[in-house]
C-alpha cells in the first residue's frame, strides 16, 4: 500500500522520526516542483508518496521527469507621466 501525505504532512512525519531533521515543507516542495521525486497533484495541494521520498533521500531514486529550466520574463515597465 502506497502511503500519499501531503506536503505538510510529509513534513511532520519526518519530523515526528527524526525531531533533527534539516527536511522542511520548503525542501519538500521544492523536490516535487522540479520533479526530483514524483508527485501528484490534486487540486491546489500536492501529494507525495513517503516510500518515494525516504527512496530519494536515500538515493535509490533518480529524477522522475527532469524538466528544463523555465525562463522567466521580465515585467513590462511602464512609463510614468
């Protein structure tokens, strides 16, 4: 059984084992957005299987989809009178 938390979640569980960790909902985040570890998302709310991410944390996993970099666009400036 795949056991999905979300990333708060994700985040108290790790703690909750290890009240040292360095793991934050941030880093969870982070690793999910860029594909690092797989993710699904529902909604507004991403969900992370804990098997995937204990396996990536301790390196038995490799990037699920590496996705390119994003290029973002300046703001357009507008001219003040």
């Amino acid at each position: 059984m795949v056991r999905t938390r979300t990333i708060k979640e994700a985040a108290a569980y790790f703690r909750k084992n290890d009240p040292q960790t360095c793991l934050t909902e941030t880093a969870i985040r982070t690793l999910l957005r860029t594909g690092a570890v797989p993710s699904i998302r529902v909604g507004k709310k991403y969900l992370v299987s804990l098997e995937a991410l204990d396996a990536y944390l301790v390196g038995n996993i490799v990037s699920a989809v590496p996705l390119p970099p994003q290029r973002v666009e300046p703001a357009k400036v507008w001219k003040v009178k």
